[in-house]
C-alpha cells in the first residue's frame, strides 16, 4: 500500500511537472510569434528626405525640418480622385486606430493635384478622415516641387499622362516610413495586407529605439 501512495505521489509531481512546463512553452511560443521583435528586426534605411517646402492646409509653412524627431507615415493623394486614394486615406485612418497614440508619430498626406487641392479644399477631406487624437497633415504647394519630392527625393511614380476619369493623375499607392533623423525606412503599398502588417511592426520598432534614445 505504501509503495501503491509513493507511486501516486510521484505521478502527481510528474504531471505537476508537465503541466507547467507545457505552460511555460506555450508563453514562450505566444511571446516569439506575436510580439515585435523590436530589438532586433532589421529596417533598411532607403535615403534621406531633400528639401522642400509645402503648406498645411491651415496655412502653414511645413519644411523637412518638420519631419525631424518625428516617425511619419507619409503617402500621397488627391481630393478629386475617386479611384485608390479614398482606400488610402481610409487605410491611414485604420493605422491610427491601431497603433498607440503617440507625440512621435506624425501622419501626413501630400497632394499631387495641388493646383486644384488649394488649403481650404485640403481642410473639407481632411474632415471625413481625420482623427481629432492624432496629428495628421494634408500637404500642397508648388506641383514642380511635389513631383520631384515624390520622383526624386521618395523615388515614387507620379504621371499627369494616362489616367483615367476616376484617377486623371495616376501615381503610386504605397505609404512611407520616415524616421526621427529624416531617413526613409519603407515602402508599403496599401493593398498589400502583408506589407500593411509590416509597416505596424516597424512604425512599433521605432517607437521602441526611439524610447531607448530618450532613456539614455
């Protein structure tokens, strides 16, 4: 009878011993494939961001010097088009949902129409997707110095040519990721739900050096 009690007794710590471990394995596992790895997640830098100088549809003057200490999403869009830029837009405003607010984050709309996207039409859209809690920019100025920011210093298409009547300027869909010191760190098209998941992950590695700057 009193081997019969040692032999429970041991089986009792047996499976004690197997039930948390499988506990613990199961943290683990959750942890490595659901958390960002932030420290080490590679983000490759694609330049730097040049000069320029466009205007806030409030009327302010917005310079490159506005995007330091800051991580921006940038993309580019116009108010007449009724083809991908309203998925755009609604696509920013998704991502500010997700993602934590924060001062860092900085979201930003640059128009390719600016002829037409004068500041008080920029202020109208602006009013069906901007989030109150968040800093969100929507962009114009000069059209020579927006298609060569976006050929030139972003490397993105931008055509006048070849449009259709729902997108008469046809251009590029994908978000850009800007860190703190003025350097593009992503390019994410928005239909892309996998390159869309990517974006949140580094947008969140960012966050994350950044905060280890200010802490040392």
């Amino acid at each position: 009878m009193e081997n019969r009690f040692f032999s429970l007794q041991k089986l009792l710590y047996l499976l004690i011993f197997i039930g948390v471990g499988s506990i613990f394995f199961w943290i683990s596992w959750i942890h490595f494939h659901h958390t960002p790895q932030l420290k080490n997640n590679p983000i490759p830098i694609y330049g730097s961001l040049p000069p320029f100088s466009l205007i806030e549809a409030e009327g302010r003057q917005i310079t490159q010097n506005d995007f330091l200490n800051k991580i921006s999403v940038i993309d580019f869009i116009f108010t007449r088009c009724q083809g991908q830029c309203p998925f755009m837009s609604e696509k920013m405003k998704d991502l500010q949902k997700i993602l934590p607010k924060d001062s860092r984050l900085q979201w930003v709309s640059i128009s390719v129409d600016p002829e037409w996207d004068e500041p008080p039409v920029l202020q109208e859209y602006a009013k069906k997707y901007q989030n109150a809690l968040s800093p969100w920019l929507f962009l114009t100025g000069k059209k020579e110095m927006i298609f060569s920011l976006m050929k030139e210093g972003f490397h993105l298409g931008v055509s006048e040519a070849g449009g259709t009547v729902e997108e008469p300027i046809l251009h590029s869909n994908r978000f850009v990721l800007v860190d703190p010191q003025g350097q593009i760190r992503g390019y994410y098209p928005a239909t892309d739900e996998d390159r869309f998941e990517q974006l949140k992950k580094d947008i969140l590695t960012l966050l994350h050096r950044t905060h280890e700057r200010q802490e040392t």
